[in-house]
C-alpha cells in the first residue's frame, strides 16, 4: 500500500478566489482523470442486516501493518455501532468488528486519525435519538485511543455552531488540527475550523464554499474532505441540486479545488458579506433529507 492513492467517499466566495471542476456530467472538466473501480471481494457479513444501514465511512493507513482500515458507522434501530474494516490492497476486506457504539444517534461522521503510532484521536457527533429533526443541538465529541481500537470515553468539543458531517486531520507544519464540516441534515455551507488540541476549535468566519457555488451544488453542499500538500490545500466537495420527486430527487455531483494555504486562510478570515442561505423546498413539494441518520 505505500506510495498508494487514498480517496475518501466519505461565505460566499467568487469564483476567481476558487475554481470547482466538476464531475462527470457537470459542463466543467473534470479536475483529475480516475479509473473504473475495480471489482470489490465484500463479504458476505459487511452487507448490514435486515433494517439496519451503514454510513458515514472513514479510511486510514495503519502503516504498522500496511493495512487500510476503514471505520463504518452500522445505524441500527436503536444503536450507532462503530465498525472497522481492513484490507491490504483495498480490494479483499475482512470482516467487520464493532469497536464503540452508542444510543441512536450518538456517533454520526466519525473522523479518525492516527497521528503516530500510540496515538489515535476519533471525533463524532451526537445528535440523540432525534437526529436530523434536531441537527440544530448536536455537538461534537472526541475519543482518544492508542491501538485505533479500544476508545476512551468522549469528551465534549467546544465548536462554535452545530456540526454534521465532519473530516479532521492534524498538520504538522502549523502544530494544529485542521477539521472541515457541514451543519444540519441541509447544509448550505461548508466550514474550516482550527484547534490546537482537538477540543477547543475556533470557526474561521467565512465558508469555504456555499451553496450555488456551481449549478450542480444548486442547493446543498455536504460531507467534503481535503488534504495539505505544501503549500497548498486540496478539496474534494460534494453537493447536490433538488430536482423533483418523480425525476430523482436530489442529484448529486462531487468537485474538487486546490488553493494555496496562505490565500485560503486569508479568505476565510474576512467577514462573511452574507449568511448562507437556507434551502427552502419547492412549493406544495414535500423534500426528504439527504440522508437521514
């Protein structure tokens, strides 16, 4: 696995400050050039059971073993149960193990790090057995582990806002946990925010992208990921545009940006010149969440 790709499925700017290429089927080229997956070897024992769904995936290189390991969240009728994963070549996966759990719904988005070795961090959100009809009060919480497997019990982050989805990653460079997230089940904005313990997080004022941004992210943008190469910082977004219930619904696209470290982080600490604005469903048309929980 080394020297491998890893992909995550996991304010208003212009579009001189940012430029989006989109996937395919968008009118913009695509920003890099990937290849048809290849046949996957799922056991039989990954597939979840009657009633119950997985969500939320989270991929790490264990290099001590030269393994993936990706964590899945397994959303059962009263439980959110942690899972993890592993495979050598990212194409034959062992069964699943629970590893944590908690009360419906109490670990949404897991973000994982391993740092180095003895020293892994998990972040979650807890929502409570309301879930999206109560996005508004839920927080985030950390975990510290030092084998990726056995979890200590959470500690509540102090974040301002309500997260949902969320990715975190430690860069060396600035001594610093960097997490990037949206808030509610209909999110509009996608945020950075910067910590220097991973408990204690301050909100850069300005989104990084907001809804609109392109077409195909005409209403909502969601779970998002990135990476700091140098000196610069590369996304991989996702969104969607509602279209209509007998024409699919929401139809989603992803899109990727790269921009320099410096220049990002100048953006997004000027004032927003506007709030994001909310997704308002289409008259007389009942719109589902996204993803429910």
């Amino acid at each position: 696995m080394k020297g491998a790709v890893r992909v995550r499925y996991e304010g208003p700017c212009s579009r001189s400050a940012l430029r989006l290429r989109g996937s395919s089927g968008s009118s913009t080229p695509g920003f890099e050039d990937w290849s048809p997956p290849e046949p996957l070897t799922v056991p039989s024992t990954i597939q979840p059971p009657t009633a119950m769904t997985y969500t939320d995936p989270d991929v790490v290189y264990e290099p001590d073993s030269d393994q993936i390991w990706m964590y899945v969240r397994l959303v059962t009728p009263i439980w959110n149960v942690l899972q993890v994963i592993r495979s050598g070549d990212g194409v034959h996966w062992t069964p699943p193990v629970d590893i944590d759990s908690a009360p419906n719904h109490g670990m949404i988005s897991p973000a994982v790090v391993r740092r180095e070795a003895g020293d892994w961090y998990l972040w979650s959100v807890h929502a409570g057995p309301g879930g999206c009809a109560v996005a508004g009060s839920a927080f985030l919480q950390r975990r510290t582990s030092t084998d990726g497997v056995h979890w200590s019990a959470p500690d509540t982050a102090s974040i301002a806002g309500h997260p949902w989805h969320v990715d975190v990653q430690w860069i060396p460079d600035r001594k610093e946990w960097w997490a990037l997230y949206v808030e509610s089940c209909l999110p509009t904005a996608v945020r950075l925010a910067t910590s220097p313990d991973g408990l204690s997080w301050s909100v850069l004022p300005s989104p990084v992208i907001t809804a609109g941004i392109i077409p195909q992210f005409g209403d909502v943008v969601y779970r998002s990921t990135f990476a700091v190469e140098g000196d610069s910082v590369r996304f991989w977004f996702s969104g969607a545009r509602w279209d209509t219930v007998s024409d699919s619904g929401w139809v989603w696209r992803a899109a990727a940006s790269i921009e320099g470290t410096s220049s990002l982080l100048e953006r997004l600490s000027q004032p927003a010149p506007v709030a994001p604005r909310r997704f308002v469903a289409p008259r007389g048309q009942w719109v589902p969440y996204p993803e429910a929980p």
